[in-house]
C-alpha cells in the first residue's frame, strides 16, 4: 500500500536532458526543477499528452527525486477537489495509523466553557473557565482561571487606594467642590490624620514634640514658649528623628497620645506652647517676657486638635 502524502500539487517539470524514464525500472529522476516538489516524498504523473504513469516518490535531493516506485493509489484528489482516475490501479483509503489515534483529543473531552490544559508533558485535559477569571499561571502553580486577586499579585496594581502606602499624583488633585475628610476618632495610641510634611530637624525630637521652623538653618525644632528665637510653633513631630533627618510632621489635623490627660472642661480647653522645651501646656505662661500663643483644642483626655496660631503674645 502507497504511503498516505499530502495531497498531490499541480507543479509542472520537465525531465532533466539527458535522463530517461522507464516504469518499473528508474528508482530515480533528475528534472529540471524540483523546487516545488515536497523533500518528504509524494506523487508524480510522468507522461506526455496521450499516456501516463502515476508514480510514488519517497524523497528528494535538489533536483532528482528518489525511491522512484510503482504506485498503488488508485485515486488522487486535488486540492481544487477534482478526482484523477488511474488505468490498472485499485482504489485504496488512507487508515488512520495507531499513533495517529493516540494523540487525538476527543470533543468528548471538553465541557462548556473549556479549553485544552496540560499540567505536565502529553497529558492534555479540559479547563473549564468560570466567570470573572483569565486564564493565566502564576508563580509555582498550574494553568487556571485566575480570580481577581490573583491578578493583582501578578500585575501588580492595585485594587484599593489603601494598599498603596506611598501614593503619587501626577498634576493637581481638583476636588471638585468636595472635601478632604479627616478622622477624629483615632482608635489607637499614637494616631493622627491631618496635613503633614516631611523636612530635615535640626536636634532629637519625638512624637509629640512641638516644633518651629530655624530659618536660619532650614530645619525644624523644638519650640519653647520662653524664647522668642524658638516661637512661634508650626508643626508637631510625628515619630522619633536625630539631627539631620527628616521627620513627618503634623502641620494641622487630629492627635491622640495615651500618656496625656487633659482635662476635659469647656472653660479650659485650649492647649499652649509650654515653657518645657517642645511641650503643651493646658495653662498659658505667665512669666515675664514669655510668649503665649495657643497651638490645639482638646477633644478629648487624650485626643486634640492641632491647628498653632501663629499670634504671639508677650507677657509684659
């Protein structure tokens, strides 16, 4: 039985001058152009107008096709889907070999909504997809329909504003005629919402020192309501910094510290730049050549809010 090929071509050649044709003897032809002709062997009709012979060829090299031999196919169809009849050949099909089979993936294998996976070599099986997901392989793991979290570990981004920690905008943040809300219910010690800045401190500080900026040297440091060089305060020092690094600063908004104890009396409420270095005060100071000026509201025992006046005013 002929070897099953693609189908035949409608190339054209001629025999090479100087070779000749007889059937049942050439096992090989030189033509003039073999181009065309499949390297893995096929079909040639040799003949002239009037007689012909259909053989079977099983390879080639440039020019000259070799393993010339008989054929045995009795029907060829043309890709064009016209049937070529050969004289004193019987009509054989072409099986489907065992190998063949093997490496068939039945429909029967797929459900609605699959595709075709394969977790590890030649072992293909369906995947059926569910809604919402993209077909993907993260880390360490198999061909799946991925879930939107796992999407955001793969990609990256982001699905809520509150998993960046360090977020940028890239031009004006417009508001458009809404506001920027801060929390005054701060569940937890050390706690803060409101403006901030982050700049260089001139000197040790800690949460929560009250600060002033040295013109003089660009930095922030502690004030201290006896000396007029270091009033008045603007800011509040949000974690603990040495000399020469830059600390978060509070600039307005909500605070809480568990170590303070306000009293919590309407006729009382407005917190100070205290004489101690960097500390409130609930009492203005009352010495000579000190200066007063109010910096918070107290809201609670251990909650205020901070917004420093910049109003000076000096005890005579």
């Amino acid at each position: 039985m002929a070897k099953p090929y693609a189908l035949p071509n409608e190339t054209q050649s001629t025999i090479a001058s100087g070779n000749s044709f007889i059937r049942g003897t050439t096992t090989s032809l030189v033509l003039t152009d073999a181009t065309l002709f499949d390297s893995g062997g096929g079909y040639i009709r040799i003949g002239d107008s009037t007689s012909y012979a259909l053989m079977e060829y099983t390879g080639k090299s440039t020019n000259t096709l070799t393993g010339l031999t008989p054929c045995t196919l009795g029907k060829v169809v043309s890709a064009g889907d016209e049937t070529k009849e050969w004289p004193e050949l019987t009509v054989v099909s072409r099986p489907w070999a065992a190998e063949d089979a093997a490496n068939l993936v039945s429909k029967s294998t797929y459900t609605a909504q699959s595709i075709l996976q394969a977790t590890s070599a030649a072992t293909p099986a369906a995947l059926t997809v569910d809604e919402q997901r993209v077909v993907g392989r993260i880390t360490s793991g198999n061909i799946t329909g991925l879930t939107a979290a796992q999407l955001k570990t793969l990609c990256a981004y982001l699905t809520d504003l509150v998993d960046d920690t360090t977020p940028q905008l890239g031009g004006d943040l417009d508001f458009n005629g809404k506001c920027a809300e801060l929390d005054d219910t701060l569940g937890s010690d050390h706690t803060y919402s409101g403006i901030t800045v982050k700049a260089a401190v001139g000197e040790s500080v800690a949460f929560p020192d009250l600060l002033y900026f040295d013109l003089s040297e660009a930095e922030w440091k502690k004030a201290d309501a006896d000396q007029i060089g270091t009033m008045p305060c603007q800011g509040m020092a949000l974690e603990s910094k040495g000399d020469g690094e830059v600390c978060k600063i509070l600039l307005m908004g909500f605070v809480r510290d568990d170590t303070w104890d306000w009293t919590v009396d309407d006729t009382v409420k407005v917190l100070y730049v205290s004489v101690t270095t960097g500390a409130l005060s609930q009492t203005a100071v009352s010495g000579t050549g000190d200066y007063s000026q109010a910096v918070a509201m107290i809201r609670s025992a251990d909650t205020i809010y901070f917004n420093p006046s910049l109003s000076l005013v000096k005890v005579a």
